[in-house]
C-alpha cells in the first residue's frame, strides 16, 4: 500500500496545533516535528509498503491564470508563509536524507500531483491512501483509492472510502466536483452557482447525476431554481474546471523509488534531528537517544 501524503496540508496541521517552535537561528521547525510525528503515527496504523511525499509550490498555478480570484482571501496564509515554505524545504532535506520520494511541480497545486500519483500506482496495483484534510480530493476516492483525514490536531484519523464521502457530502466520488460546480467554495474563493446551496445541489445531483445533467434538464425544474441555474451558469462551469484535479501532470512515480525506508534509516535521520520523543517511538536505544540529544537539530 502507498501512503501518499499531501505535504502542505499535514504541514499546516502540525504547524498550528504546537507551539512556535525555533532553532538557533529563528527559524520556525515546530512544522517538521509535527508533520514527523503525524506520519510516524500514521505509518504504525495503515502500515503502508510504499511512501511518497507531495508539495506545493509558492509560485501561482494555471487556475490563478484562470481565475483572478483564486485563492485571493487566503490572507491569515499569507502572513504566515514564509514559516510555512521555510519548513518545507527543511522537511524535503529530510525525506532525501531518508530516501523518500518528493514531488512539487511547477504549474500546479499538489492535488494534481496527488491525482496523478494516486492513478499511476493505482493503474501497478497498488492500493493508495493519501493523508490530507482537503476534501476536493474526495473526488479521487474510488475502489483502490481512499483518504485519511486527521480529526483532531495531530492524533486521530479517519479512513476515507466511497461510503464516507458519501456520508460527508451527500454525493459520490465522482460527482465531487459537479457539487463544487453547484455550490462554489469559500476557502479557495470561487462561486458556484448564486444561490444553490448544499441541500439543493444534493437534490439536483442525486435526480440527474451530474453538472451538465442538471443543465441538460432545466425545463424539468422550477421557475425560482431554473433562474439561478441559468443565471449562474457561467460561475458553475468555471468552478467545475478549479475544481476539478488534473491526472496528467509530469510526473512519473516509480514504485521501486517509493518503498518505505528501513526503521535504521528512520532512525538515523530522527537521530540527526535531535527529536528524542520520535527515536524512541521508532525503537531506539539509550544510545541512540544520547545521540539525538547530542544533535540538537544540527541538521538545520
């Protein structure tokens, strides 16, 4: 099984539930433990074969370039960005020390590169479980796909099938995006259709099936209903295209690059990193924890 882990979001996640901590010279690393230690976590519930780490990138992606607005109410992550990028390059020091693959791509946000992962090990039939807390990746979830949302701070976590997505939204896997087409969304800052709320889209998704469906049947529908869709046809089939996750980014994931590192390998990096609590969580010795309070996060 693969363990493929949306970067950006695990690193909020740690980044907001610890306090602020620093190294020597300022610089924020409470992210790197916390992330560290939700994937340990992680990795002793699902006990994944395979592990493949994705971030984002800082520069703009093509949805900016189709959207002006993209995003642009994201400010509170903004004033925190340069802690948050700081950490993720930390965090890719990391994983190479520990020989685990990394991507980020250029151009696109790091759901894409989760969809295409996710298809290209999917297709050499692996089963893929992608922790993430962003639930446009929903839309991936299907019979060898599924996702693992931490609940609370770093502990907890649900698994995330067909079934569940269905609980959560009222809709299936594959008409996650027809419902952000219908219902916009706020965090990422685009419409929807004016007006359509989640009950409605629910509706109209579960009579007809899909975005197009619905148009294909406006004369079925009620005169109130019939007008907004009409009227908001425009900011739907736009927010279909943002929310809809690309497969077809370039990237190529080899399974052989991605088997899980050996716990000595672990071990060894956590050592470096000063961080006595996870060298013992991974089976190390008193020794080994001398080593790691020797350290002290010299590796930053």
């Amino acid at each position: 099984m693969l363990l493929l882990v949306d970067g950006n979001a695990l690193l909020h996640r740690a980044y907001y539930a610890l306090p602020d901590w620093r190294n020597r010279s300022g610089e924020a690393t409470a992210g790197v433990y916390g992330f560290l230690s939700m994937l340990l976590g992680t990795i002793e519930t699902l006990k994944p074969t395979h592990l493949t780490i994705v971030f984002d990138t800082p520069h703009p992606t093509f949805r900016h370039q189709m959207y002006v607005g993209y995003q642009t109410n994201r400010e509170k992550e903004r004033q925190v960005s340069e802690d948050i990028w700081g950490q993720v390059e930390k965090l890719k020091v990391v994983f190479e020390k520990m020989q685990v693959p990394v991507f980020t791509v250029e151009g696109f946000e790091a759901d894409d590169v989760i969809g295409t992962v996710s298809l290209q090990a999917a297709e050499k039939d692996h089963e893929v479980v992608v922790i993430t807390g962003d639930r446009d990746l929903m839309q991936l979830v299907d019979a060898k796909i599924k996702l693992f949302m931490p609940q609370k701070g770093l502990s907890d976590g649900v698994l995330i099938d067909a079934e569940k997505v269905l609980e959560k939204l009222g809709v299936h896997p594959d008409q996650v995006v027809d419902y952000k087409a219908l219902v916009g969304d706020s965090s990422d800052n685009y419409p929807g259709v004016t007006g359509i709320g989640p009950k409605t889209a629910v509706h109209l998704l579960a009579e007809y099936g899909s975005f197009d469906e619905v148009y294909k049947n406006l004369g079925k529908l009620g005169e109130k209903i019939r007008g907004k869709l009409t009227e908001g046809y425009e900011g739907g089939q736009l927010s279909k295209e943002l929310a809809t996750i690309r497969r077809d980014t370039p990237v190529t994931w080899h399974s052989e690059a991605a088997e899980l590192p050996a716990q000595e390998k672990i071990l060894e990096v956590l050592k470096e990193l000063g961080y006595k609590s996870l060298v013992r969580r991974v089976g190390g010795t008193d020794k080994d924890m001398k080593e790691a309070d020797d350290n002290q996060q010299t590796l930053f």
